[in-house]
C-alpha cells in the first residue's frame, strides 16, 4: 500500500467516526454516560422522630456542594418535603432540624441517575 492510500483510508476512517460521533446538525453527541445526569430532578420524603412518625413544620435544608447555596423547605402537617428542579449534575447534601434536633445528612449525588430522590429525615 502507497503512502498516499494509506493516508485517504485513514482520513476516510476519520471522516466515518466523525460522522458517527455527530448528530443531524453536526453537533457533537455526548455518551451515554454523560447524558443521563443532566436535567433536573426532584427531592422528596418525610422528616420522622426517632419513633418513625412524622414531624410537621421542620425546616429541611438543600445545600449545593460546589455553590455553597442552600433552599429550605418546612415540612408539611404529616412530615413531608419537597424540592422541585434540583440540577442532576451537581452534589447536594439534605437534612432536617427542629427544636435544636438534626438529621444524619444525606447525599444526593450527580452520580445518582434517579430522577426522584426520594428519602426521609430522621431527628436525633
């Protein structure tokens, strides 16, 4: 094989992956991988005593790990909370506190494909 053959199959091969790799308006497309964490999610569930029964008016907090921002949320007559439009491809941390009690805090990581996270709460 001449050198010039050998360089049109290989400019060829690349012209092939190239168009495999781009979508109908040549925009590169993403794996599989990567595109299954983007978008919003929402996080839900029940904030509980330490004998699993619900507690209403409890402020539960959602931290984004990289931001440092924080939304909060008070929880429902029987316990429940929460969030709507949470971004999928960043990490949060979610508890719970009321009259000085707190819950373990929980992750809600990026790597988490779950478009509802749901989870409760539980004060110690």
């Amino acid at each position: 094989m001449s050198r010039t053959s050998w360089l049109v199959a290989i400019l060829c091969s690349f012209a092939a992956l190239s168009a495999l790799a781009t979508g109908p308006r040549g925009a590169l497309l993403a794996p599989a991988a990567w595109s299954q964490n983007l978008g919003q999610r929402t996080v839900s569930g029940t904030v509980l005593n330490e004998d699993s029964e619900p507690v209403p008016r409890a402020t539960v907090f959602l931290k984004n790990e990289k931001t440092k921002a924080i939304r909060s949320y008070t929880s429902t007559a029987d316990g429940h909370f929460h969030f709507a439009q949470v971004d999928m491809a960043e990490d949060f941390d979610l508890w719970a506190e009321k009259d000085g009690r707190k819950s373990p805090t929980k992750t809600v990581s990026s790597w988490d494909a779950r478009k509802d996270f749901i989870s409760d709460l539980k004060l110690k």
